[in-house]
C-alpha cells in the first residue's frame, strides 16, 4: 500500500474515533455558527465572536490555522487549551490532524504519533524453520537511559511524558515557557534549589496569574519566599505571598505559644517585623498585630509608650479618634478594619472593640503627665481632656475640684459616685502546686470590701457537670473556707491598687474568690496544680499512667469515668475496661482530694489476626514434601499483643487442581511460638494448581462477653502452564549480572533462539519502552541492571504474559520515634 492511501486510511480511522466528538458538541450548541463558519468567505471573520478561553474558541481557531496552513500556530494554542480545560477529545482531534497535516513536513514526528496513538509494533516475525531471529540477546543499556527517553517525553506539549519522580532533575532542564508552568503546577514540595527561578522566569509568562497560581507558591519556605521578594519587591503588595509569610511565620505546633508569655512575645515580635515591611493597604493586619502585642505587654506589666503611639497613628474606625486622622486621606483610603477575621494567616482572633484596651494605656501614661498634648494627633480632644481629669482625680493627684472643670458637672458626679472592684491586668489564675497565691485588685468607693475564699469539691462537681469550672459557679449554700473582712477610709474619688495574699491556698485544687462592696463583686478563679495522662493499650483494657504538673508519676491515682471508679495497681497505673460503644469521654483524674477533668478516646476490644505465610515454591513438587512457615500476629486496637490470648488455634491446607477440585486438610491445636515461627511439613498432592492456607484461631471479648473466630490467609499459585496448551514459560531471574528474562519449557528446557517481547516502564518517564530481543543458549535474555525501571512485561512467541514490579529499594520504617527534649530526630524522605 502506499504511503498517501496508508495515510488517508488512519486518517479516516481517526476522524471516525474522534471527529465526532466536535461535531457533537456542536450540535448540541448553536448550529448557527458552524454553518457561518463553513459558509464564509473570510472564516476569521466568525471566529472574533467566539468567547476567549472556551472550548470553542481553542477548537475553531486550531481548526482555521490548520485549514489555512499555518501550522506553527496550533501548538502553541493547543497548549493553553490544556492548560485552562484539558486533555479533552477534541484536543485529541486536533493533534490527530495536525500530525497528518504535516507529515510532508516532518514525517517522523507523524509516524512516532501514529506508532504511539495506534500501539503499532513492529516487532512481529514471521517464523521460519531453520532461520536464525536477526535480534539481540542483550538490551542495549543505552535505550533506557534518560538521554535516550527524554526526546520522546518532550514530544508532549507540556511535562505529561514525565513521572513525578523526574521533576528532582527536570526542574533543573531548561524548558520552554509552557512547560515550565505545567512543570510548576505538579510541585507537591518546595526543597528545589532552582524554584525560586523557576517561579520568576514564570512570571514572565504571557498567561501567568502571579504568585499565588500555583500550589506550590503556598508551599514555600520563607527564605524562599524573601528571594521572590527581593528579586520582585512588587510582590509586597500582592495578598497570596502575604498569606504564605505569616503562614511561615507561625508557631510550630508542639509550642504551647497561648499560654507561654515567651512565645507568645516571640511569635508576635516575628509577626511586627514583618508586618512593619508591608504597606498601608495591609493596615488591619498591623493592627492587629500591634493590638494582641499591647494586650500581652499589659498583662506582664510593661507598657511600651512607642508601641502604643505605633498604634495610635493606624486609621482606625473607632469614635475616640481625633478629627484630623477621622478626615485624613488615609483614614479614608486604608482604614484598619478591626473585625476582619485574619486567623487563617495569624491565629490571632480579631480585635474588635479596642477602646477598653486604649483608655487603660492612656491612663497609665497620663497619670504623670502635665497634659494630654501627646496624644492630641490620634485622639479626639474632649474625650481625651475628660479621660485627663479622670486619670488625675482617680490617682488622688490634686483636689478633684481642680479638674473638676474639664469635665461635664454630671460626669463629674458619676465618677464621685462609681464603684470599681476590678482585677489588675496582671493577674494570673494559675499557680504551681507549691507556689504562693496573690491578687491586685483595683479598689473605689469601697468602705467594707469583704473577701471569701471557697474551695471547690472537684470531684463532686467534674461526677456531676462533666465540665470545666468557671467563674459562674454556683455557690449558694456553700460556706467559705475564709472570710475576711477589710475598711478602708478612702476618698469617693480615689482608686487605690490593692494586693491581696492567701496563704492558705496551699494544696493543689480549684478555688474561687469573691470580693464584695458597696453593691458590687468580682470574682476570681484560682487553680493549682494539675494532673495529666499518658495511655497505652493491653489485653485487658487500656491502660493509663497519671502525672502531675512536673511529669512525675502519681503512685495513688484513681479515674472516675461513667459513675466508676478504677484504682492504681501496686505499679501505680490504672486500667480502664474496653468499651461496647467506643467514643470520647469526659474521666476525671484524682489523687487524693484532688482532681482535675480531662478527656480520652474510649475505645472498642477490636482484635485482628495476621500472618506472614510462606512456601518455598522450589519445594512444591507432585507427591513431595513441603514445609509451610507461619509467623502471627494478634493485635488489639493495632497494639501487639500476645498470641497466647487464642484459643482452638488451627491451620486449614486447601489444594485445587487443575480441574477445579478442592481438598482440605486440618491441623488442630496448632502451636504459636512468641520467640520463632511455627512450621508444618505436608505432602503436595498430584496435579495441583493452587494451594490455600488459613491460621485459624478464636480470642475472648472481654468488654462483651463474647468469643470472636479470627483468621490469617495466604495462597499460592503455581504449575499454571498445565492448565494451557502452551509448553513454555517466561522466568524473571535476578544475579549479580543483572536481570534476565528466561524462555524455559515445561520440564525445565531453555527454549534457545525465540523472539521475546519486553516491555520496560522506567521510573522517570510514563511511556514504556519496547523492545524486542531473542534467547540466547541458556533460553535467556540479558536485561542487565535495569538502572531506574520499576516494572518489567514479556510476552513469549506463544502468547505467554508476564508482568513483573522491580523494588531495589523497599524497606520497612518504624511508625513512631521517641526522643528527648533537644535531640534532633532523623527521618528518611520517602517520595
């Protein structure tokens, strides 16, 4: 046949196969533009109505180009085609003609497509008698290496002929401008010493969308993530690199960061720095982040005035601001939205309502100051002439007659007249078992201020609420531990910082503190100490060691859990019963009169056998013995546990034939070893086909009452060619030569001389590579050491098929590591 007929045929098969496709979809749209289209005198003309990067769009203007011979430009539109909806069908249309269209041009790319579109194989011989096969018996190594398969794998438009694993190197080729973004879309992980150029050059590209695109742009390191910037200070003002920096800048997350002062002021000195770099537009973060850095300064009692001025000057929606910064052209442009919710970048909750926060750091600073004019740019006049006197009055500096005149006679009167019993700021709740008890309260307009101290039954509270104790506790009908009462011959007018000790408080527990005046209380809540847990899982349930504060063993721990009480053991740990109904549940932990309230998962008495069965298959011959290895495994809740715990264990021998028939054979009272495996020897009947092995054995639920059957199974293939007409079979063998490939007849014979076709999927590279090699004496095929291939296929001259997996280098890592605190702890990457 010749070549143009040859042609014309596939092309006809491939219109057939995937032509419809286009003209189904247009028939199911508007039959009005394809008959426009077909019609025109100048076809560009219809095609400007068509929407840019819609199927349509890409089809039609493939279709005109190929029509009007200008080839060059299909690729390059068939690209963005991919990359914005897919490798649909009429992509493959498309690629389809344009490979026939220019086959005058470049005959051997249109007959590469072909080959690998059609899965055409040349390697068929015809077979003659006495004529030796004109094939190799060795592969040629070079047809595998990666010089070799990376110019079929660029015969893609994009990086479709790579695996995953090749993107370690191919991101160091140099790539066209679309391949280079598909290559960028596949990146799972940013620990590529060129990424950052690659995203940069990236940048160039006529479709690129910017940082933020790509996944990957996420994923990156904050060194990464500076180099960008460096390289595109633009970048600054961009949202997605932004989010990814603060992402970066987090705690890591075993850093208890919420309740540890020195993280916390690490964690928000990091996001200061960084946030100090950004500009207006990012003002609710700066904001926000300075809000959250004042609270915790406040809290440890060191209140920074530039910090604070820092804040002040951000244009902030809040009614205290002075006129100048609420008419302002930023306060307009990048007000610092204080509700906006920031926490997937910051964690930080939002700020909300800042007054309270901003009046108790302009009392603070106002207290010695001979006026406001400080703060006159960022605050509003009267609001800050009122808080002036306020701060003076309430401090007791001067007669408050003297400022009297700053402030509205009512308001003045109010302020005579509140009463305030408010707790400092810096205050804390939790105390070490051993360490001393103390309050500052901020005290006004209290004669009589009575103070009781209540120790909460923690137990009786945890049994009955099954929650955490607060400040709404009720306390009718309790008696207080201690009550003291305290006169003071203060001012109406003065608010005197009081400090408060307790002594008594000297065993660990809950406590709540109540302080009573003139119409008004607040109250405190004081916990010491605290007990925690660690659990592991045993045969009889699980099992749990309770610590204090200091991570030392509690010898005398109870759990109450569900109404019960479980007691330590003589080793100090307590042991729970499996559950029937596993969940979460709340148990409080107790050691003496204390207790605290925790939670754990209650789990279910799910047991599971395993085995690891093993036959040598050199062994398995007609009417010979054989020695069938077993190693168990009983596991409860995945934790290993003793094969003791079985009962009426046996093993079960099945063997099928070549004709299907199946006969059994029972081991009882199979013995299991802890130290080594269990073997048994049996006879291998005559003509069998598949032999089948089941451990049996049965394990006591103890959380049910119930005795549940457990099985382990294993089966074995072998002597397969005797249910065929076939009398030879393919062999993979591995020596230290390498890999071959091995023709044998049924007895054993080397089949010498025959045509075997090998299929080699390397582990860069998704399209195989075939070839065609002959046996050699021996009946083999020398594959040497197939350097990067995971997975072999042959197919005999007789049909016979065989697939085989290559795993040089499979190992077997443990689950869990432990180490100490500062001890660097290594582990493996496994892509």
């Amino acid at each position: 046949m010749r070549w143009s007929h040859w042609l014309r045929a596939i092309g006809v098969a491939l219109a057939v196969g995937v032509g419809a496709v286009g003209i189904g979809q247009a028939r199911g749209g508007e039959i009005g533009f394809i008959e426009d289209f077909a019609l025109a005198p100048d076809r560009a003309v219809p095609l400007k109505s068509l929407v840019p990067g819609t199927e349509d769009f890409y089809y039609f203007h493939c279709l005109h180009a190929q029509q009007t011979e200008q080839f060059d430009k299909v690729e390059p539109l068939v690209t963005q085609w991919i990359q914005k909806i897919g490798h649909t069908q009429r992509v493959n249309e498309i690629l389809a003609r344009q490979a026939l269209l220019t086959y005058d041009k470049n005959p051997q790319k249109t007959l590469e497509f072909l080959r690998n579109k059609l899965g055409v194989n040349f390697g068929h011989q015809k077979e003659e008698l006495g004529v030796e096969p004109n094939l190799p018996t060795k592969l040629d190594p070079q047809q595998i290496t990666r010089a070799a398969l990376m110019p079929r794998a660029f015969q893609h438009a994009n990086t479709d002929g790579f695996e995953d694993a090749a993107l370690e190197w191919l991101i160091n080729e140099k790539l066209d401008g679309d391949r280079r973004r598909h290559l960028i879309s596949r990146l799972a992980r940013p620990d590529y010493s060129a990424l950052t150029k690659l995203i940069l050059d990236d940048f160039g590209h006529p479709n690129s969308g910017g940082f933020g695109q790509f996944n990957i742009h996420r994923l990156l390191t904050q060194a990464q993530l500076d180099e960008l910037l460096k390289a595109k200070p633009e970048l600054i003002n961009n949202h997605h690199w932004v989010v990814a920096s603060l992402v970066k800048l987090q705690p890591v997350p075993d850093e208890d960061w919420q309740h540890d002062s020195k993280a916390m002021t690490a964690y928000l000195d990091r996001l200061s720095a960084f946030a100090a770099k950004l500009p207006p537009v990012q003002n609710p973060l700066k904001a926000q982040t300075l809000y959250h850095r004042l609270w915790l300064d406040r809290s440890l009692g060191k209140l920074d005035k530039n910090r604070f001025l820092a804040y002040l000057q951000l244009p902030r929606p809040v009614g205290y601001l002075s006129k100048a910064m609420a008419e302002s052209q930023a306060r307009k442009q990048f007000s610092a939205d204080l509700n906006v919710d920031l926490r997937p970048g910051t964690l930080l909750p939002p700020v909300g309502n800042d007054e309270p926060l901003v009046r108790s750091y302009l009392q603070h600073f106002l207290l010695d100051a001979a006026n406001a004019k400080e703060f006159e740019p960022f605050i509003n006049d009267i609001y800050l002439k009122h808080l002036f006197a306020e701060t003076k009055i309430l401090n007791g500096l001067g007669e408050p007659e003297q400022w009297a005149a700053l402030l509205p006679a009512d308001q003045f009167q109010q302020l005579k007249q509140r009463v305030e019993i408010e707790f400092d700021p810096t205050n804390r709740t939790t105390f070490s078992a051993d360490e001393p008890v103390a309050l500052d309260l901020h005290v006004k307009n209290v004669g009589t201020l009575i103070v009781k101290v209540f120790e909460i039954n923690k137990r009786n509270f945890y049994s009955q609420q099954l929650r955490e104790v607060d400040t709404d506790v009720n306390l009718d009908g309790l008696v207080a531990n201690r009550e003291t009462t305290n006169t003071y011959n203060d001012t109406a007018f003065r608010r005197v910082r009081r400090r408060f000790e307790f002594p008594e408080l000297k065993k660990p527990g809950v406590y709540v503190v109540d302080f009573i005046g003139n119409g008004r209380s607040s109250r405190a809540l004081i916990r010491k100490g605290k007990l925690k847990f660690v659990v592991r899982t045993a045969p009889a349930g699980q099992v749990f060691t309770v610590l204090d504060e200091k991570n030392q063993k509690v010898n005398d721990a109870k759990i109450l859990l569900g109404g019960h009480e479980y007691v330590a053991d003589k080793s100090g740990e307590v042991t729970v019963p499996f559950s029937h109904q596993p969940s979460r549940q709340p148990i409080v932990l107790m050691s003496g009169a204390f207790a605290c309230l925790d939670h754990f998962q209650h789990e279910g008495e799910a047991f599971a056998l395993s085995a690891g069965i093993f036959v040598d298959r050199e062994s398995l011959l007609s009417r010979k013995k054989a020695t069938v290895v077993v190693r168990p495994q009983l596991t409860l809740n995945g934790t290993p546990v003793s094969t003791k715990l079985l009962d009426q264990v046996k093993l079960q021998i099945v063997s099928t034939d070549h004709d299907g028939v199946a006969s059994s054979t029972e081991i009882p009272n199979f013995k299991l070893f802890e130290d080594r495996e269990s073997t048994h020897e049996f006879s291998v009947p005559p003509r069998t086909q598949a032999l089948s092995f089941q451990l049996i054995g049965q394990v006591k639920v103890l959380s049910t009452n119930a005795t549940v059957a457990l099985a382990a199974n294993e089966s074995f293939a072998f002597n397969e060619i005797d249910r065929t007409d076939k009398i030879e079979d393919l062999h993979l063998l591995r020596t230290s030569g390498g890999y071959f490939v091995e023709l044998l007849g049924k007895t054993g014979e080397p089949k010498t001389s025959r045509p075997v076709q090998i299929v080699l999927k390397h582990r860069d590279f998704r399209d195989p590579v075939h070839v065609v090699l002959k046996s050699d004496k021996a009946g083999r095929l020398s594959l040497g050491q197939l350097e990067d291939i995971v997975a072999i296929t042959a197919t005999g001259p007789e049909g016979t098929q065989h697939a085989w997996p290559i795993r040089p280098d499979e190992h077997v890592y443990s689950q869990s590591l432990h180490g100490r605190v500062g001890e660097v702890l290594t582990l493996p990457y496994l892509p």
